[in-house]
C-alpha cells in the first residue's frame, strides 16, 4: 500500500499490540521522527485490508478523534482515539505519516484486540484515577483498586504503559524499579497499586491497571497519565539564595539575641539602666561576631546586621519596660 522510504528521511513508530473492551475507547499511538523540520504534513490510519479509519468512514462514523494540528506538527503525534468500540473493530491498524519535502511512510501495525464485555465483566470494576505526578529522580505510586461480585481468593493483576508495555521489574524500561501491591493486599484490601522509582522523563505516558480474579472476565481501568517533572531546586522565598543557606545568619541572630537578653538580666541586677551603654555594648558584640549576610532569603531586603539589630532592640524594650514596671511580665512571657 505505501512504499518503504529511506529511513533517513522519515520514520513512524507504533506499538505491536493494543486492547480494548466491548463499548469503551481505546487510543492507538503513533509518533514519527523526521530530518527536517515539519510545518506542512497529514497522517491518517487505515485498518486492513485498505480501510481507513475516520470519522466520515461508514465503520467508523462519529467514532473517531484524532490528534491536532498542533500535536502533530510540534509533538509529532498522530494518535487516533476510537469509541464505542465493536467486536469487530479488531484488527491490523496501521499509521501513515505524509511531510512536505520527504517521501510518506507507514508504521510496521498495531494489532487491536477488542475483548467482548458479558455478564462476568460487569461482576468486576477497576478504579483508577485519572492523574499522577512525579518528579524526576523521586517515585510515584499509581494506585488502582476493584471491586468484584464474588470474595476474590484467586487472581492477579498487572499493568500496561500505553497500551503495550507491560510495567513490571523484568522490563527493561523499568528493570529493578517497580515495586508492586503484595498478593495479601490485592486479595484482602482489593489494591492493586505500583510504585516506580528513579523516575525518568521518558515514564510519562498512559497507564492502566488489569486485573483479573478467579471467575470473572479480566478487566481494567480507564487509565492514569503520568507526568514526570523536572527536577528542581529546593523552594525559596523571594529571589535570594536557597533558605537553608541561611542557617548560620539565623544562628548568629540568635546568640546575640541571648546575649542581650543576659545583658538585660546583668543590668536588672546591678541597675545599670543606661541603654546608650547597653546598645554600645550589644553594637560591639554585633561587630565581632557577625559578617553582613544577605537576607532576602527570607522575604526583605535587610541583612543580617538589621535583623540582629532588631533582636537588641527587643532586648532594650524589655529593659525600658522593666524599668516602668512591665518587664517582669514581659520578660515572663519572652522566657
């Protein structure tokens, strides 16, 4: 149907196998790569012998979405999505990519099988939610959970990354970084989660949860899509530099803060009231222990000098007040 190109010049990737249920939708994915940069081009599917798959198509009327414009150009994505699946839906559908400049080629298939939906099926329900996030580096656990007809003591479950891979430790996508849902839980608590480590950009994508019980048709959810962040650095306020850099200017704030808070207790005793002295004494304390460190850190634009400025200043309220009767009270309630 369509010539083989150079694959120097386009190439179209798809996923061998993808499965649906009786009723439900399915997407089938497709994505290319190309030499040039694509601004003008088309795609479509067709499912064989020479049918193609659209909307305005007898088989498939009203049934079909297809990926934008945009989607296509800039993501280079010619996914379709088909509803209301049949029966006889099933079969070999294959993806044709066109771009202005380079010679159209098609994926190798993917293979859509769709699983017909009886009486068992409607014994068993899997629920999933429609939205995870991770960051780069970290984990994320996918959650799944079902409900059955009948007290489930035999079963399983699995689950399947777009459609196709399957998301287990022997996978090598994901070799050595799945942790699943112990056979206890799935059979007793009805969970059939997954966590995945050391995520990577690369895991983001579509999963779904299949289970199957003893008894019942196997089945799965609707699906949840994993986005993968990047990595970032530790939160800040403001534009300044990291807040746990900061320590040390809040450890020096604090020593002088208790010095002239020991300072205030020496004058209560020997009723040196002066605070001109006081202040010079705090001042000279401030200068032999603390450097000027930026504290935007932390919202302002004062340094650290101003912010211990402000812990003396404290201590030298405390000592005009207690002069005005008020410090003990004060002081109760500082200490």
């Amino acid at each position: 149907m369509v010539s083989q190109p150079s694959s120097q010049d386009l190439m179209v990737s798809q996923p061998s196998f993808a499965q649906g249920t009786e009723g439900g939708s399915v997407t089938l994915r497709c994505s290319y790569n190309s030499t040039s940069e694509s601004k003008i081009g088309s795609y479509w599917w067709v499912k064989n012998p020479g049918l193609v798959v659209k909307s305005t198509s007898q088989e498939f009327m009203g049934r079909v979405n297809c990926t934008s414009d945009q989607g296509f150009l800039l993501e280079k994505r010619a996914d379709i999505e088909i509803q209301h699946l049949r029966l006889d839906d099933s079969g070999m559908y294959q993806c044709v990519v066109s771009i202005h400049g380079l010679r159209e080629t098609s994926g190798k298939g993917t293979e859509l099988q769709v699983m017909k939906r009886d009486s068992g099926a409607q014994g068993l329900v899997v629920s999933q939610p429609r939205f995870a996030q991770g960051i780069e580096g970290g984990s994320v656990t996918l959650r799944c959970s079902y409900n059955s007809a009948n007290e489930p003591k035999v079963g399983n479950y699995h689950w399947v990354k777009n459609q196709s891979l399957l998301v287990k430790n022997i996978t090598p996508e994901f070799m050595g970084r799945v942790n699943g849902t112990s056979d206890q839980h799935f059979l007793l608590e009805r969970r059939a989660d997954i966590e995945i480590r050391h995520l990577k950009h690369n895991d983001s994508g579509m999963y779904l949860c299949v289970v199957g019980i003893h008894g019942l048709q196997e089945t799965s959810g609707n699906g949840t899509e994993l986005q993968v962040l990047d990595r970032e650095d530790p939160p800040t306020l403001g534009n300044g530099p990291n807040l746990f850099n900061s320590e040390a200017a809040m450890a020096s704030a604090f020593v002088v803060f208790a010095a002239g808070c020991l300072l205030f207790l020496y004058c209560k005793r020997t009723r040196a009231w002066a605070s001109g002295q006081l202040q010079e004494m705090l001042l000279m304390l401030i200068d032999l222990n603390l450097e000027q460190q930026p504290m935007s850190s932390f919202g302002v634009k004062h340094d650290c000098h101003d912010l211990v400025w402000e812990s003396v200043s404290v201590c030298i309220f405390l000592l005009h007040e207690y002069k005005r009767g008020l410090g003990p009270v004060l002081l109760s309630f500082s200490m």
